[in-house]
C-alpha cells in the first residue's frame, strides 16, 4: 500500500527513526498512522526510550521555598551541560519541584520502594481483601491493584502533574526529553515542612 510522505515525515519526527524506518512501519500496518506508531511504540523505538539508556550527569539542583513554610529541592540531570542552561529545561526543573513541594512524594519512583515495605504492605491488603470475604483466586491480582494505586500516590513518577492532571511527571519527563533531545532523570527529591516532624 502507498503511504504519503506527509505521514512518513510525521512518524519520523514523532519517533525519531529514519525515514525508511518510518516508511516500512506504516506499509506494514497498512497505512493506519495509529497502529504504525503504536507498534514503533512497543519496539523501543521512540526518540525518548532510545535516550533513556544514555547517561545523564549533567544538570541542576533546583529549590523552591513556599511562605518561608514548606520547602522542596530536586536534583535534575541531562547529558550536557548546554542542554541544562535552555529555559525548557529549567522551567521543568521549576515544575517539578513545586510538584514535589504540594505533593510530597516519598519515592521519585516505584524502583526505590524498599521490598521489605512494598512486602508489609501486601501482608496487610492481603489480610484486608480475606477479610472482605473475596474469592480465593481473585486476592493476588486484587492486592497487586491496591498495592499499585498505594504507591502511585508516593511515587513522583506516577502522580498526576499538579499542572496538568491528565498527564503524570513521568509522562511530563519523556515528553521534554523527546523536545530536548537528551536523557533526563530525576536523581532525588528533599522536601522540609516547619515543625513537621522526620
């Protein structure tokens, strides 16, 4: 089937792959630009999983101080040090930091969840969905859910951005990380509330 050279350069740019790349995908999915750039998607072959394997040393820490009350500090890092001077980049460091302050992630992501909370935790859901009289077969996918909507809420990655619900951190990351070409990781968060006790 033909495809137009309209949406061949559109897959391109949406993915970063070549242009024979993006050709071959949308004939192999007959034309639907959808299916071509879901399957793109599914391989690994998007500008910004690409970039996830590079290194990320470059970068800032950036601060954000609320009423002399709260206060949050992350540690953004991109591969260069060009890349971390553009406005993109510092004002995603800006959002993500006031996130952190209004939110207060425990977690930057559900990787850095020690196994043996993630464990207590089930034990508990666990004890609870026995307790609800569920059938049998059905308690390990039932906790696995609880367990997946209780750390969402404690991991930054996860959470809706504050800005834009619709959309969570991780997804506001990958989309500046297609815009701006590099790998970008949130290295840590810190947040401070006065009289707020460890």
């Amino acid at each position: 089937m033909a495809v137009s050279l309209e949406e061949v350069k559109k897959l391109k740019e949406l993915t970063g792959v070549g242009l024979t790349d993006a050709k071959k995908a949308l004939e192999e999915a007959n034309g639907d630009f959808d299916k071509a750039l879901a399957e793109m998607r599914k391989k690994g072959m998007t500008k910004a999983e690409k970039r996830g394997e590079r290194s990320a040393s470059e970068g800032l820490v950036e601060a954000y101080v609320h009423g002399g009350r709260i206060g949050a500090m992350i540690e953004l890092n991109c591969e260069t040090d060009f890349v971390a001077r553009t406005d993109d980049f510092k004002n995603l460091a800006h959002d993500i930091v006031m996130h952190v302050a209004a939110t207060n992630p425990t977690y930057v992501s559900a990787d850095q969840i020690p196994a043996e909370i993630r464990d207590a935790k089930a034990a508990e859901f666990t004890e609870k969905v026995k307790g609800d009289g569920k059938p049998e077969a059905m308690v390990p996918k039932i906790v696995e859910g609880m367990l997946n909507k209780y750390f969402a809420e404690q991991c930054l990655m996860d959470q809706p951005f504050i800005k834009n619900p619709d959309e969570t951190i991780g997804e506001l990351v990958k989309n500046h990380i297609a815009k701006l070409g590099e790998n970008i990781v949130v290295r840590r968060i810190a947040r401070f509330e006065l009289g707020a006790s460890e």
